[in-house]
C-alpha cells in the first residue's frame, strides 16, 4: 500500500519504487501483439463442401485431419474414391 513519505507529500509504495500515476503505457512488446496469420487471404475465399469433399473428410483420421489444419501447405495421402463419392472398400 502507498504511504506519504517526506514532506513533499509523494506517494510511494512499499517496495521503494515511486508510484507513477501519470505515466501512460506504452505499445505492447512485440510478443504480446496479435500476429497476423499469412494463411488468412485479405479476400477469403468461399468454399463449398460437395459429397466427394464430405467423402474425403470422412476417410481422413482425427490425427490426419488436425495434421492437414496446421499444416495446409502439405499434401494428404487419401484413399481413392469410388465413382459414388463412397470410398473403395479396403484391398485384401
């Protein structure tokens, strides 16, 4: 807690640090700004999901679908798909 010291009538804390009260902060350091992501396009375009992308999603693992959403740049290893839009059924 902030005591008066001397007889100047100043504010100072307990630690021995005077209190600044009328110092403004200033910009966050550069680690604590929110960073922009370079994926994330200035004009976003619209994607729509038809039953071969539905398909593709579906044959993808938890783990495989999380690596492709951190990673979109990579490509994907996915199995062929049957005219359907279903996926082959595993090979013997």
């Amino acid at each position: 807690p902030p005591t008066q010291v001397g007889g100047s009538g100043l504010p100072f804390s307990t630690n021995g640090r005077p209190l600044a009260a009328g110092l403004r902060a200033g910009p966050p350091p550069a680690s604590k700004r929110q960073k922009l992501n370079p994926a994330d396009a200035p004009n976003p375009v619209v994607f729509v999901a038809t039953k071969d992308t539905r398909a593709l999603r579906k044959a993808l693992t938890h783990l495989e679908l999380r690596r492709a959403a951190r990673r979109p740049n990579l490509p994907l290893k996915v199995k062929p798909l049957r005219p359907g839009g279903a996926l082959a059924p595993p090979a013997p």
